[in-house]
C-alpha cells in the first residue's frame, strides 16, 4: 500500500485520481513462483480500486486479502452499485434500542456538547422505563432520559432545552424472539431507519424518503421501518420532524411521506402487514396535512396555498455563530462584540433586534423547505407558497383520495389517535373530500403560480402578492404530481428544461436569475450550476408521468453519466451535490458547507469512524494478495506517522439521496445505457450510438 501510493498519488492526499501524475500502473509480483511481474494493474480506476481493496481489508485487521482480477476490472457501474447495495446501507442504518442507542444517541455536530441525551413522549411510558433501564444497566453511557411535557409544543420551550439537546424517540415494537418476563431492555427492540452520517446521525425526513426508494429491493425491512417511524412522530410531535433532535422540533421539512407509502406498498403489497403499513400511512399524513400544513400561520388564507413557516426562537443551534458572520457582523460592530459574543447574546436575550428576527424566521422556514439555501427563497421563505409545497401537498391530497377510494372500500374510519383539533374519532371520510381539496389546490397554483410568458411555474409571495422572478427547478414538480395541463407540460419541455439542462443534468436555479457570484451575492449551494438528487428524480419521473420518455431518459443518463465518472476518475466519490457544467471535477463544490462526501482518504466508506485511532505510530501489516486464484508477493507496508491517528470522514455514506438516485435511475434505463455507461460514454456520443 504504501508503494502504491508513493508510486501513484504524487499529491499525497491519500487518493488516486486524475489529478495525480504517476505512470498509471502498478506491477504485481507472483507470491508462488517469485517472478517479478505476472499482472499489472493499470488505469486510474483499476489503481483505485485496487488502493481501496488494500485499505478495506487493512481496516478489518486482515493479513491475507483475495483480490481478484474481476474486482479490479469490475465496471464502474456495477460497483457502484454492488457497493451501495451491500455496504453502504448498512453502514447507516440505526436503532435507537439498547443494542442501538450507543451508536444513535450521540450528536456529532460540532456545538453539541456534553453526554448524550433522549427525550420521551408522554404517552409513551414503557419506552421511559426501557431507556431508564439501560441508563442503569449501562451506567458507561451516560445517557440521560427526560420527558417531553404534555400539550403543544412551542418555540420558548424549544429554545429552552437548547442547552439540553439530544434524540427524540421513535417507534419500537415487541422484540419477537424475546419470551416474556425477561427484562424490558430484552421486550422491546427499535425500529430501523437511515441517518446522512459525520455530523448528521438522526433520521431526516426527505433524506430519508429519497433514500428509502433507493432501498427497496435490498432493505425493505428498513423502509418499513422509517415509514413506522415517520408515523410515531406525526402521533406524538405532530409532524415529520426536520430530524429527531430536540432543537428540530419546531419544524419539519418537504412532506414525502404518503409518496413514500404508496412505493414501499408496491414493492410488498403481497406481505401481510402491507396493507396495515398503507393505512397507517395515509392515517398520519391526514393528520399531519390538517395540523401542520394547512394551518396558520403556514395557512395563507387570501391565496388559499400554504408556506414553511416553522416556529422557534433564536438562530438555528445546530449551527455556529461563523455561519451566520454575515448577519451578526454588522451587530457586533455596532455594539463592539465578536460575532460569536453578538450570536450567544441574541440567543440568550439581551440583545434585541427585530431585523434579527425577521432574518431567522426566514432562515427556518429555508431549513424547513429542505432547500438551505438559495436565493430562491432566502430572506423570503416564510413568505413564499412554493411551487414544490404545494405540490407535495396537492400529491398528498390526491393519495388520500386514491387510497381511500382504492383500498378502503371508499370509507376511512379515523381512530382517535389520528384526529386532528376539532375531529371527532371514528369519523368516516369518502375520497370526494380530498379529491375536492385536491382540485382547488391544482386551481390555485396555476391561478397564482404559473407564469405564462415564461412557461414555467414560479414561487408565490403571499405579503408582496406578486409571483417571484427566480427560476428554480422546483418549476416541473408539477409534472410529478399531475397539476400541470398537458399544454402546460409542453410548455414545461420547450422552456423550462432548456434552462436548467446541463451537460450532468438538471441544475437546482437558473444561471440568470442566480446572478452574479460575488461577495455581496457567495454561492449558495442550492443554486446554479449545482445539482442535487432530488430535483432528478422527481424531473424524470414528471417527465414520464406526461410521456416525455426521450427526455425524461436524456437527463436520466447525463445525471449517471455525471456520477459514473466522479466514480471512476476520483478513487470511488459519490457526494452529496454537484456541478453539473463540469464532467471533469464535478465533486470541486466548495459552497457554504463544503462538498459532502469528498472528505475521506483511501476508500470511501461508512464515514465517521469513531475511535478508529490506529494508537501506534508505525504499524508493519503484509497482505498477501491473492489474485483469480495465484497468491502474488505479499504487499508488505507500513503506515507511516501521516496515516496514523486519521479519522476517515464522509464518504460515500453521506451522499445518500445520490445514492437511490444512483440505483432507481439505473433501474429506469436500457441495458444499452448501462453498457455506455460502463464504457464512459457521454450522452451525446451514446445518443449518435
């Protein structure tokens, strides 16, 4: 390994790439025989590969690795995925249970502090004495269980706990194979679910629902397990949450969870418990749509649409106060503080200033929208009925409907457990309601939305009473959700793709009306030329909702094109977003946050090793290196002082929505196009093919 690097990765940066300047090839030797070269891995890729075989079996403490020729000449596109389906799931998937809660509890986030800590729902009493119980079996754990208090939430109590974080209870159920009387930390076993990884160690919602489709064929249990999960927050917190972390309590974020439903149903509507897993479903999004997302102050009543408005005080605490330098700067000139002393006083209330607050509204309500941010909608969100809201709301109604109609003999009893304010339990609703709702929401989107000149939908403001003039991506979600006229979809192809389509896709805003990068307007990652997995889904999905196959499969391609190649040119990345006006570096995305997914040496794995420290400062390990069944001469290295103590950061892990982008847009191409793929073939040279 270290030959390998000192011969191959001239930038020292624990990668091969197209970056490095090495003679591209690496000989082996035969083990048996002691010839000096019998195989010689050559290319970029196959190096790669190679340099990530070695570090992989160097983690599980292997001495002897088998690395066939078939691995190293493997295609991109087939380990790519063969990764993703057998390693990179499992990686990040959680529990919060005793066997799970060491693991699931802990936040990673850099102003989180202190032991970690669990909130229990009232109504859930026997999950309190379970975690009670492991705090005094598992004194090492230091985990602290406290109540949520009855009634409803609100931001004063959400700000107060702040210096309190920690994880908010899920779903559990019976452990099947435990007898009775054994103890409660034995009955009782969490429902699984998926976390981003690093810092991000909670279920998020639509991460998590994009992730899900990725899913389906390999972990359905998992799935199965979000969706009950989901279903246990809207029962006890009122909403899919943002994530599961106290100071997420305040707001949510783009509802998928009926959308979710209805796939995970497909793929098992033959199990017994299928049909309970729906029902449950549509059950809590009712709930959810009527306590949440179409009441005040999300509710704009004038227009009829809804807007993210989530509540809370303050500036997000998951954040530092160096995010937000731009905001708290001109304060703390003003009152000749540090932005970090001007950031903990406007927390703590001793500073006061309404602009402040005006600000954080906004940003919260950008949090919520899942878009954080963009100049779509920043210092605006709160104001905005969004084109993508509202549809999601509209394919919320419609799959009420249709369940109700489809699958419950048109009669959907709701439990008491399910009402919302002013319900009656065992009321029985009929899918003409939700239809009814459903069409007024289709009128008043393209009455206040759609923009005929530019034949796109734009973002509505509800206090300026104006359309934006941003152009977002979000524009074709109502291809999606069926809202468009089929003159509209049309318009959509002709107008709107056009200028968000780019040589790996669809970017999330216009070039235009992103406007100049400087430093008065810094890129956002939301925003032009970077794209993001959702928006591609949803486009070729909208696409071939109307019969635009061709188009819908033009940018499913350039969209794999793109991931293929940063697959294969950048020693294995996939990242969380990227530029789709560069094949060549399309992972080089440096806005706000950084890129996740780009931070890792060797292999990209399941990141965020805790404790992996390698405590010796030189460690010699020979791998003998077997190869299509020759044992070929032993690689004996060493890690040297710059390799000892590393922490391996966000991989592939983290890029877990292009991750089921990955898998479901494979799963809607040709084996032609994957054969293209395979061979690096970009779509314009594959489209002469």
């Amino acid at each position: 390994m270290r030959d390998l690097l000192q011969r191959e990765d001239t930038d020292n940066d624990g990668l091969i790439t197209i970056d490095d300047r090495g003679p591209k090839d690496f000989p082996l030797g035969n083990y048996s025989t002691q010839h000096e070269t019998d195989f010689t891995v050559r290319g970029v890729y196959q190096l790669s590969c190679l340099l990530q075989e070695l570090f992989l079996a160097q983690k599980r403490g292997l001495g002897t690795v088998t690395i066939r020729r078939t691995q190293l000449e493997e295609d991109p596109v087939h380990r790519l995925t063969r990764l993703i389906k057998t390693s990179w799931w499992d990686n990040l998937t959680r529990r919060i249970d005793a066997d799970g809660v060491e693991l699931a509890a802990p936040d990673p986030k850099p102003t989180m502090k202190g032991a970690p800590r669990i909130y229990i729902p009232p109504e859930v009493p026997e999950q309190h004495a379970y975690y009670t119980a492991i705090s005094k079996e598992r004194p090492d754990l230091r985990l602290d269980v406290q109540w949520l208090p009855e009634g409803e939430m609100t931001a004063e109590y959400i700000k107060g706990i702040n210096h309190e974080p920690g994880i908010l209870a899920l779903e559990m159920e019976a452990a099947l194979d435990q007898p009775e009387g054994k103890a409660i930390t034995k009955q009782l076993r969490g429902c699984p679910f998926i976390v981003p990884g690093d810092q991000f160690n909670e279920l998020y919602n639509w991460d998590a629902c994009f992730c899900a489709l990725g899913m389906l064929d390999t972990h359905l249990p998992v799935v199965k397990g979000i969706i009950k999960n989901f279903i246990f927050e809207i029962r006890h917190y009122g909403k899919v949450l943002n994530a599961n972390r106290s100071y997420y309590l305040g707001r949510s974020q783009p509802p998928l969870l009926t959308w979710l439903a209805f796939k995970t149903f497909s793929a098992m509507k033959h199990q017994p418990d299928a049909l309970d897993i729906l029902k449950s479903a549509i059950l809590a999004a009712r709930k959810e749509y009527h306590v949440w997302w179409t009441s005040r102050p999300r509710l704009d009543e004038e227009s009829g649409l809804s807007r993210y408005r989530p509540i809370g005080k303050g500036s997000p605490p998951e954040c530092g106060a160096e995010i937000f330098s731009h905001v708290f700067t001109p304060y703390a000139k003003k009152y000749g503080m540090t932005v970090e002393e001007t950031c903990t006083a406007y927390n703590d209330g001793t500073l006061a200033e309404a602009e402040l607050d005006v600000f954080f509204d906004h940003d919260r309500a950008v949090r919520e929208n899942g878009h954080d941010t963009s100049n779509r909608v920043e210092g605006l969100c709160a104001d905005l009925a969004t084109v993508d809201l509202n549809c999601l709301l509209y394919r919320i109604e419609e799959d009420i409907a249709i369940a109700t109609q489809t699958y419950f003999d048109d009669s959907l009893t709701i439990p008491a457990e399910f009402c919302a304010p002013g319900d009656q339990p065992n009321t029985i609703e009929s899918s003409n309601i939700w239809f009814e709702r459903a069409q007024k929401r289709k009128d008043l989107v393209n009455k206040y939305c759609w923009n005929e000149g530019k034949g796109m939908y734009l973002d509505y403001n509800t206090v300026t009473k104006q359309q934006s003039t941003f152009e977002g991506v979000t524009c074709l979600w109502p291809l999606w959700c069926g809202i468009a006229s089929d003159k509209q979809a049309a318009r959509l192809v002709k107008d709107a793709i056009p200028t968000f389509e780019r040589v790996g896709g669809l970017a999330s805003t216009s070039e235009e009306t992103r406007g100049t990068v400087s430093e008065v307007n810094p890129q956002k990652q939301w925003d032009y030329p970077n794209g993001w997995a959702p928006h591609q889904i949803l486009a070729w999905d909208g696409l071939r909702r109307y019969g635009y196959f061709d188009e819908s499969a033009r940018l499913n391609y350039r969209w794999l094109h793109l991931l293929t190649e940063c697959f294969r040119n950048w020693n294995g990345s996939v990242v969380e977003k990227y530029n789709v006006t560069d094949l060549k570096r399309p992972h080089m995305v440096d806005a706000e946050y950084g890129n996740q997914g780009r931070n890792f040496k060797y292999a990209p794995q399941e990141g965020y090793v805790a404790g992996t420290w390698i405590r010796s400062r030189w460690l010699i390990m020979a791998l003998q290196i077997r190869l299509d069944g020759e044992c070929l001469r032993t690689c004996a290295y060493i890690l040297s002082s710059d390799m000892c103590g590393y922490v391996v950061q966000r991989g592939s892990d983290v890029a877990l929505p292009q991750n089921a982008s990955y898998i479901y847009g494979l799963s809607l191409t040709t084996s032609e196009a994957k054969e293209a793929l395979a061979q690096g073939l970009p779509w314009e040279d594959f489209a002469k093919a």
